[in-house]
C-alpha cells in the first residue's frame, strides 16, 4: 500500500540551528515527493519537488530510494519558518492525480 | 477574486440536513480535488475530476455527493451525515492531470464542517 510517514509531529528548534524533517514512503513503483507548508493563516501550498531539485526558502530535500526517505532540510532554521510541513507522494505522470500526504510535522522555530 | 475560493467557510448541521460546499478556482486549470483533512489524520484525498469527468472516488461514503458542472466550479453535496463527518473540506485545483501533471495542487482555505 501506498504510505507517506512523517513521524515527528512537532520539530521545535532555535533560530539559526539546522532542520530535518522526516519524512518516509512506502510504495513500489515509481514514486514522485513533494513538500507542501502550511503558514499561520495560509493555505496549504506546494514548497518543492523531488524531480526539479531545486532549494525554495533555503530548503532542499533528497530522494533516497535505498531508504525510501525523502527528508526536508535547511541549515539554519529561520522564525518565519515556523508552519506545518506536509510530505506527499504521487506516481509519476499520475492520471488520476492521486496526492498521498503525511501526517504533517510542526516546526517551531524559537527565537 | 483569484485562486481557489471555498464557501462557505464555516457551517455547522444536522444530521437530517442537505448542505453543499462550493468550490472555484479562477486559474484556468483543468483538474479539481476534494480532500478531507480531520484531527490527526493525514489529508484524505475524496475525489480527482479532470475535464468534468470524475476520475477518482476514493471510497467515499455516498452521502457526499459531488458535482463539477465545469471546470472551474467544483460542489460537495452532503445528506445526512454522521458526527465523524466533522472536519476541514479543503478543495484543490492542478493544472491537468496524466502528461501535463505537475503534482502541484492549489488549495482553497477550507470548509469547516461540523455536524452535531
């Protein structure tokens, strides 16, 4: 079956220490990860995909198959940072649009 | 207006009531999604429609009923629902699906439903 698990629900860390975000995935074919945040009265939006390998806000996050992990990171963790973080997996070129999300991780940046 | 836009935001009904949720999305996409999001439960996908087709029905119970008239209004009809059914609708919208899906999904801020 297909499964994302995030099994941190609350990350509470100080301004500038590094971040990770756990995130795992159970599926066998050919999976694609996203990262969606949710701000403080915002909607949920997407932050970034594994296949553009790109770093948004100062995050990147690695797709490790071996490990079937896909975990966020970001070297020094900013307040603005503070939001829920949701990992999400589709199989690639999905036809039906099937979005698969986690749980969701707090993180709470301290000053 | 731009975006995804839901309404109403907030409602609350009976058990015996008939409610719908409404969805726009003013982005000119093509693929438009319901997803239940409950407390602490991960966001649950209920239904994908693509072109006013419906794609994906993912088990979803029959008193919630939708409707996508077009591309850019998407509805949730509910009849009877249960205490449990109590939660945050959030509605989405992607460019298309197949080749062209991207896997970014634009959401609305929700509809939160309680039913007493």
């Amino acid at each position: 079956a297909q499964r994302v698990t995030q099994p941190e629900k609350l990350l509470s860390v100080f301004k500038g220490a590094p971040v990770e975000l756990k995130c795992n995935y159970s599926y066998s074919g050919s999976p694609e990860l996203f990262w969606y945040v949710q701000y403080s009265r915002q909607r949920l939006q997407l932050l970034l995909r594994h296949i553009s390998r790109e770093s948004i806000k100062g995050f990147t996050a690695d797709l490790n198959k071996g490990e079937t992990s896909f975990h966020l990171k970001k070297p020094f963790a900013q307040e603005e940072d503070s939001a829920m973080y949701y990992c999400a997996l589709s199989h690639g070129s999905s036809n039906t649009g099937k979005l698969i999300f986690g749980q969701g991780t707090t993180l709470q940046v301290k000053p | 207006e731009t975006g995804v836009t839901q309404t109403p935001r907030h409602l609350v009904m009976g058990m015996t009531n008939k409610k719908s949720l409404k969805c726009e999305q003013h982005l000119g996409h093509n693929a438009m999604y319901w997803y239940k999001q409950s407390a602490k439960k991960p966001l649950e996908l209920m239904f994908v429609y693509s072109l006013e087709e419906r794609v994906e029905n993912n088990s979803v119970p029959s008193r919630f009923s939708p409707e996508c008239p077009n591309s850019s209004h998407l509805f949730l009809h509910l009849h009877t629902l249960q205490p449990e059914d109590s939660a945050l609708y959030l509605c989405a919208s992607s460019q298309d699906l197949g080749a062209g899906y991207t896997g970014e999904l634009f959401f609305g801020e929700g509809s939160r439903l309680t039913v007493l």
